[in-house]
C-alpha cells in the first residue's frame, strides 16, 4: 500500500514537472503572438481594441499560468507542503506571479509590449530557478508551519507586481532614450540588457556543463586550517585555497583563491562573465547594432505617459502586498518561530531596504519631476534591489534564510 | 500675517493659495500659473506660511518631504552596510567580537569592528536616523493633513472659472438646447459610477473616493504607532528574554518570572526524516543532503510556585499543565512564551569505573559517578574506597603550575583525580583519569580505575520571552496596513460640470492614475453634446514642479 502511494506521488512530481515545462513553453508562444500583435496593430485605429493576435497571445498566456499552477498543487500535494520552500520553488512562483501581476495589468491597460517583456523576464526566473536542484525537499523544523506558504507566497507575489514596474520601466526608456546616441543613459540602458544577457549566459554555461556531466574534486583548506573537498560542476579557472585536483584529467587551475573567498561561487561567477560576454558580442556583431537599438521596433506605439502610469500603479498595487507579506507576516511568523518578531538577519534587513526604498519612490512620485523617465530608472533600482535579495542574500551573505539555498 | 478674505465671501486662513470655497488664486504667483498644484488644494500649510522662530525653522525643516526622502535613504543605505558581515548577536557567543572579526574577516573584519557597523542597528547614530524618520512623519502629516481636511470640506459646488480653467483636464464650449438634458444624463451616469454628486445653481460636482486621500495619514499614524511600541520595549518589565537549558528530568525555576514559574523537563525528543517511513519524494533530497531534522520538541510540565514558599524548594509546586514545546509551538502561560530553540543530544550523565588490581585485572568493585553530583568518597567495602579528591567537567589541560583546569561546568571532557585506598594501601594512591588518558602523578600504582562504561541524557534549549509591547506592534501595522491600502487602492476623483456665461465648462481632478479618470469620463460623456476634457499636460510637459 504505501509502495503504491509512493509511486502515485513519484507520478504526480513527474506530471508536475510537466506541466512547469508545458507552462514555460506556452509564455515562450505567448511571446512571440504579442510581437505579432504589435507588428498587426500598425495602421490600426486607436480604439479598435485588441487584434486577433493579441487575443490569442493573452489566451495563451492565460493557459501558461494555468499549466504552471497546475504545477503548484500537484507539487504542493506530493510534497505535503507549499512548493515554495527552496531556491528552485521560490524563484518559479515568484516567476509565475510575475505574469500573473501581467495578466491583470494587461487587462487594465491592454499592452501587448507589456506582455514581451514581462513574459521574458518571467521565463529568465524560470530557467534561472531550474540551475536549481528541484528535488522536493524535507521541511526542518522551524518552516514547519501555515505561515509558509501565508508568508512566503504573500512576499513573493507583492515583489512580482513591483517588478512588473520594471519590466514598464525598462519599455520607458527604450522608447524614451536615443539608444544610437552617447551618453550615460544610452551607456546603462544597454548595461541593463547585456545583464539581461549574462542571466542567459549563465544558464547556458550551468546547462552546457551539467549536460556534460562535468566534476572535478578538490581538496582545499578552508579558513580555519580544516581540510575540505569542493565539487567543481565548471572546469576550475580558480582553484579553492590551497586546492588539489583529485579527479583524473580535469582542468587544473593556474591560481587558487585565498580561504576567505568562495572560489567555487567565483568560478561560475568568471564562466558567466566569459559565456554572456561572448553571446552579447556575438549577437551585436550579427545585428551590427546595439541590442537596445535592436528593441527598439518594439517599443515605437508605446504611449509614455501610459506606461508611466502602467510603473507607477505596479508599485501602488504591490508596495501593500509586499509590505504585509514581507514585513508584517514575515514577523508575526518570526515571532513564533524564531522567538523575535525582528532579528536584523539580512534577509529581514533587505526586505526593511526594499520597503524603504519603494517608500520613496512613492513620495518622489509626489513631485512631477520624477515622473517619466527617472521613475523608470528607479524602477531599475528596486527591482536590482529585488534580484539581490533573492540571490545574493540567499547565497552569498550567510543567515537564517540561507537554507533556502 | 492675517487671514484672507476671498470675493466670494469665504475667510481662508493666512497662507491660503487658492480659495478653499471657490478655488480662486490668492496669490500673485498662483495667479500667473497655467495650471494649478492640486497636491494639497492651496491650502495654507504653516510651514509654506511662517518662518520666523527657531520652531518654525525646525518645523519647516521636518515638514518637507524631501528631507523625509534623504531620511529614508540615508536609512537603507546605512541598513544595508549592516549585512556585509554577520551582526554581533551571530557569530558564536563565547568569542570576543575584537578577536572574531579581524581573524575571520581580516582588515575589513577589524574595520568592521571599529566602526561599530558589527552592532550597527542599535548604534546611537542609526537609532538617531529611525527617530528623524519618526519626527519627519508626524510633521510632515500634521502640515498637510489640517489644511488638506479644511480644504476638502469647505469647498463648494460652484468654483471660480480661473480655477477649473488650472486644472489638468479642462475643456470649455458653447452650450446647446441639448445641454440641460445631457447634464442630466450625465448626472444620472455618475451616479451609477457612485459617485457623489452636489448641485449649486445648475453647477455640479462629483466626487468620490475622497477618504483616499486619508490613507497616507492613517498609515503614518500606525508606523508612528509602531515605533513607539518599538520604543516601549526599553521600559522595565515590558519585555524579558531569558535562556533556558533543563535536561531531562531536570527541574529548574524559569528566568525572568520572578521566581514564580518552574518548568520540568520530562523528556526531549529529537527526529530526522526517515526515507523509509516519510515521503519517499525527499528520497532524492535526502540522499543529497544527509540527515534532515524533522522535529524536535520538549515534554514538559509547569508549575507555580506560591509567593510564600522559599526560593529552591520544589516541594509545594503547584502544577499547572503539562504540554510539548515544539518549534513553532512555544507554551504560553501569563504573558510569558518559552519557545523551543536548540538541543543537545547525547550529554555525558554518568561514567562508570571499575577498581582494579593490575597485576591481575581483579575488579574489587565498580564506582559510577553521577557528573552532575559527584560524591566525595565511593565505599566500596572490604577496605576497599575511592577518594575524588579532585573532578574537572570540562578539562581541558594543565596549568603551568601542574594544576587540571576545566573550561566549564558541563561535563564536556570530564577528567578525575581519584584517591584508591585499599587494604594495601590505607592512605591510597593517586590516579588521574580522564577519557583515553591515565597519569599516575606520585609514581606508579598498584591499583588502577578503568573506564567501563558511560550514560548520556537529552537536554534542550528554550528561550522564556515576554513582550508587553506586541500588541501595540500589532495596533500600529494594522492601522498602517489600512491605511497603506486606503491610500494605494482607492483615487479621489472629482469632476465639475458648470455653466458660465453661455458656456459649458468642465474639469476634472484626480490624486493618481490619470489614465483611469480619462476613461471613466470617456464612458461618462459618451454620445453627449459634452465634449471630453483635454489633458493640458499633453501641452506643456515642461511644467515640473519641485519637491518641497
């Protein structure tokens, strides 16, 4: 009896994962119909409302998010607990809530170039969360408990709809700035695309090497004089402290790192920076121009000031969701958890920055001078704020979050 | 300065920019602008008004919502420097901070240190910042909230041309016969988008959702709220945070309860994830990480003790429940949460010696000695004693001076000198005994204690919290929370319909999401004669205002 619920549940986990990839697909479709919705509406009356393609690019759409919370309950029923307990878990809902904040929007303000970006950047979270190892993992003791998912989901969902004002920033200034101009803001709004990029790059070099099934093993000595092993899944450019290759007829490293540094981490860090600098280059070369240039077609029936509002009433929605799910449950749950409803662990602290910084977006916002196109690049800021939270405090700076990783 | 009397019949207060009754421009500068700050409705904010005394420079100074930014951002810059290194109440608690941060971290680690950012968020320079934020919030509320209110309910139906002539969306034609009857659909409109409509001589305003307008004051007084509650955690007996180890079977008076409450530890519990028994879906998981803990709790009971008794005498205890403390399930009693929080497994309890004869490994008795109440002597009959003369819980070597020394009282590494006396030797011999490790350091004996075997037991961490200030925590982030949501989710917006000279004018004003009234007024006007108003922003997008 239990041998067959096992397998049930090893089915359900297999349809789950399934159904997450049949989602991916369908945002990817998705995509392409909103550009062919873009390329129709040229010549088309202002108030005709939206043409075929974008009909069926928001269906679409609509069945990629369905497929993907299909995914969620099959996951959360084999796994006997929200799916949203790990690396992998966390950064798919957060992209799935992504588009669901789009869907919403699309329906207020009906942007098919809206639809691009987010879908894109949905689908960038997706694969960045698959590097992850999407094992359902066991809960330890402390995240046993309904604020779980009240906490977990309620964060995540009010950082996606602040990032769709991101996703409306970066639609401003494409169209706002002279990408073949110089200049500082031509020079970062490219900055930004070529980060884009390097996500991509690091998908690829992760996916390339681990198709090859690529290890190597080091002995090193960590910072307090112990011997360790670190398992290499990327040829070591940069060996751990005092490494030693221990598996046969892999790449040796010319230098190793001091003890204080993760070398591993910093391994995949120079592999991302060579592979997305090589794709950037590449693609630049191909289209002999700049790839905001390149965007730019996209962007040209876009309305300034309507997508102005699109940022500004993303942040408006999803600065009181991210404020109860990031600060208030999160210490309600502490306090119950961890005893203190506020310890400064640095995953408190960035959230307290993220609040803080969407804080004064909204009193800038009082004044007209930040309207437009330095709300736009504000956008940017918080949404780097966002990325850096869910990367580099999960992975670089150690606290009581970092289990996550 | 003196209060001012507008044409219309109205007394604004001095300061006033537009009329609070009719909207006409009071001042020079108002007058000669193409459209007006709607922000807050030209009222009279006593930090625009006076700027004399000492207050007022102080008041002018919080009251500005660009100083409130740079508060904010100087704020969370500072924060995020706190999380470049662990804080001090991270790293282990048996270092100095001085030491841990320049051996772990280096220069940076010693920089770190001296720069106090290792105990940054209760430096009195960050604590400072976070009571600037406090001032700035109530200034900044008060200044606009009373003029804002004023504004809001004296105005009138009918406004001064010049005033709707300013607003952003604005139009103006000439009446037709079919205007009467379209100011009536309209009306008729507007009312089924709920709007509340006010009549004044064939003029009319519709307005809705001004209680929006309140949300960010609602949401100021509960983060106010909230830090004063952050505050009153300061205050004696609000607020306690005791540690709490108890082994198994232990019994121990809970610290900070005036000696009022004792907990009995029955037994702790401690559980990993079985890949048979659990889901088999962490199979893959578990194989990658190990040992998972699962759960870990204490069975406990709690007693109280009656003010009459002595301190230390458990006898007259009054037992009050019995209960599991678990992660997530802290057992709450008057006020007070003791929470589960570590463990320690495996404790030495007690160690067991056997003495015997080396010459012919004969064991004439066998000696256990509890680590936690050690006896002065063991009789083992026969003539046959052990003396400890000395006992060590946590040895960690010797002094120079030849002395054992321990770290600690828990019983870590216990080592013992022992004194054998026996029929041989009625003054005995000397033996120093510790794990894997036996001296004989006033020459060889004939007689030896050999280790044969050792008990362990369970003990588990709680935390005894009290906090007196949680509920006025959870006043201020509910009110905050409304009125986050007041503010963000609901627009005012309002719309004047007015007839002058011959001419049909209308207006509109909204807080936010311009966008979303143009519709509205789109649908509102629809197969009208009523023109829809134009965005005079469109015209003239060099018409930035600047922070104040």
């Amino acid at each position: 009896m239990a041998k067959k619920v096992g397998k049930q549940m090893k089915d359900l986990v297999q349809l789950s994962g399934n159904l997450l990839e049949t989602a991916f697909i369908l945002y990817l479709v998705a995509t392409l119909f909103f550009g062919g919705g873009i390329r129709e509406n040229r010549g088309r009356d202002k108030n005709a409302g939206p043409n075929r393609w974008s009909k069926i690019a928001i269906f679409i759409t609509i069945l990629g998010f369905l497929s993907q919370v299909g995914y969620f309950i099959l996951r959360w029923i084999a796994g006997g607990h929200a799916p949203v307990s790990n690396m992998f878990e966390f950064t798919t809902f957060f992209g799935m809530m992504l588009v669901g904040a789009f869907i919403i929007i699309y329906f207020m303000y009906k942007l098919n170039t809206l639809g691009i970006f987010a879908l894109v950047v949905s689908m960038l979270l997706i694969a960045y969360a698959s590097m992850f190892p999407s094992d359902i993992s066991p809960l330890i003791p402390s995240l046993n408990s309904h604020w779980l998912y009240i906490h977990v989901t309620t964060a995540a969902i009010g950082q996606a709809i602040l990032s769709l004002s991101f996703v409306a920033g970066v639609i401003y200034l494409l169209k706002s700035i002279d990408t073949e101009a110089k200049g500082k803001r031509s020079f970062w709004l490219e900055a930004i695309m070529y980060t884009l990029i390097l996500a991509v790059g690091f998908m690829f070099v992760t996916t390339a090497f681990s198709v090859a099934d690529y290890k190597a093993d080091f002995n090193w000595i960590d910072k307090d004089g112990k011997e360790r092993v670190a398992s290499y899944a990327m040829p070591a450019l940069v060996g751990p402290h005092e490494g030693e290759l221990i598996t046969q007829n892999k790449l040796n490293p010319k230098i190793n790192m001091p003890a204080i540094i993760d070398a591993k981490r910093l391994n995949s860090v120079i592999w991302t920076l060579i592979t997305g600098t090589i794709l950037y280059w590449v693609i630049r070369l191909i289209f002999r121009k700049r790839i905001s240039t390149l965007l730019k077609p996209l962007v040209k029936k876009v309305n300034l000031d309507l997508i102005d509002e699109v940022g500004y009433r993303s942040v408006l929605i999803g600065f009181p969701v991210f404020a109860l799910g990031g600060l208030i449950f999160a210490m309600i749950w502490a306090q119950i958890a961890w005893t203190r409803f506020w310890g400064w662990d640095p995953k408190e602290v960035w959230a307290l920055i993220t609040f803080l910084f969407y804080a004064a977006f909204l009193h800038l916002r009082l004044s007209r001078g930040w309207h437009g196109e330095k709300s736009a690049w504000l956008a940017v800021i918080g949404f780097a704020i966002i990325m850096f939270n869910l990367i580099a405090v999960n992975l670089v700076l150690a606290g009581l979050h970092s289990y996550a990783a | 300065m003196k209060e001012v009397k507008c044409e219309c019949g109205h007394v604004n207060p001095p300061g006033t920019i537009l009329c609070e009754a009719c909207g006409l421009a009071l001042t020079e500068e108002a007058q000669k602008e193409t459209l007006h700050d709607m922000r807050y409705e030209g009222s009279a904010r006593r930090s625009q008004t006076y700027n004399k005394s000492i207050i007022d420079k102080i008041w002018n100074f919080f009251s500005s919502v660009k100083v409130g930014i740079w508060l904010i951002v100087i704020t969370l810059t500072a924060s995020s420097l706190g999380t470049l290194l662990p804080q001090v109440m991270y790293i282990p608690r048996n270092v100095d901070p001085a030491t841990y941060y320049s051996d772990q971290y280096g220069i940076f680690g010693t920089l770190y240190y001296i720069l106090g950012f290792h105990d940054l968020y209760s430096s009195w320079w960050y604590l400072l910042l976070i009571a600037s934020i406090g001032v700035s919030l109530v200034i900044c509320s008060i200044d606009r909230f009373v003029p804002l209110y004023r504004a809001l309910k004296n105005q009138r139906v009918s406004r001064h041309e010049g005033f709707l002539k300013r607003q952003r969306l604005y139009k103006r034609v000439e009446a037709t016969s079919q205007t009467n009857q379209d100011f009536e659909l309209v009306k008729q409109r507007l009312k089924e988008k709920r709007y509340n409509i006010r009549e004044d001589d064939g003029n009319l305003l519709a307005e809705k959702g001004r209680f929006s307008r309140w949300g960010p004051y609602v949401n100021h007084i509960g983060l106010i709220i909230f830090l004063i509650g952050g505050m009153l955690r300061f205050v004696p007996g609000m607020y306690v945070d005791e540690e709490l180890w108890l082994r198994d079977g232990e019994i121990k008076t809970i610290p900070g309860t005036n000696k009022q409450y004792v907990l009995e530890n029955k037994k702790f519990t401690m559980e990993l994830y079985d890949k048979e028994k659990d889901k088999q879906v962490y199979g893959a998981a578990l194989d990658r990480v190990g040992n998972v803990v699962k759960s870990f709790n204490s069975d406990v009971v709690l007693y109280e003790r009656s003010p009459d008794t002595t301190i230390g005498d458990n006898d007259n205890l009054t037992k009050i429940k019995e209960a599991v403390i678990r992660v997530n399930e802290p057992l709450k009693f008057d006020n007070y949460a003791v929470y589960q929080i570590d463990y320690k497994l495996d404790e030495f309890k007690t160690m067991t010696f056997n003495f015997l004869k080396k010459a012919n490994e004969e064991i004439k008795g066998e000696v256990t000695i509890d680590l936690f109440d050690p006896q002065e002597e063991y009789d083992l009959g026969k003539g046959y004693k052990v003396e400890l003369l000395g006992y060590y819980p946590d040895f960690s070597g010797f002094a120079e001076n030849g002395e054992p020394q321990t770290d600690s009282q828990t019983p870590n590494n216990p080592a013992f000198l022992f004194n054998m006396i026996s029929p041989e030797h009625p003054d005995g011999e000397k033996s120093f005994t510790a794990i894997r490790q036996t001296l004989e350091p006033l020459g060889e004996t004939e007689y030896k204690m050999t280790f044969k075997g050792i008990t362990t037991q369970n003990a588990t961490a709680l935390i005894v919290r009290k906090d007196l200030t949680l509920w006025i925590l959870g006043i201020g982030g509910a009110i905050f929370m409304l009125g986050v949501i007041q503010g963000s989710y609901w627009n005012h917006r309002r719309i004047w319909l007015q007839r002058i000279k011959g001419d049909v004018l209308i207006a509109a004003h909204t807080n936010k999401n311009w966008y979303g009234l143009k519709r509205e007024i789109e649908m509102l006007l629809k197969n009208t004669t009523i023109p829809e108003p134009e965005d005079q922003n469109d015209k003239k997008s060099d018409n930035n205002e600047k922070i104040e």
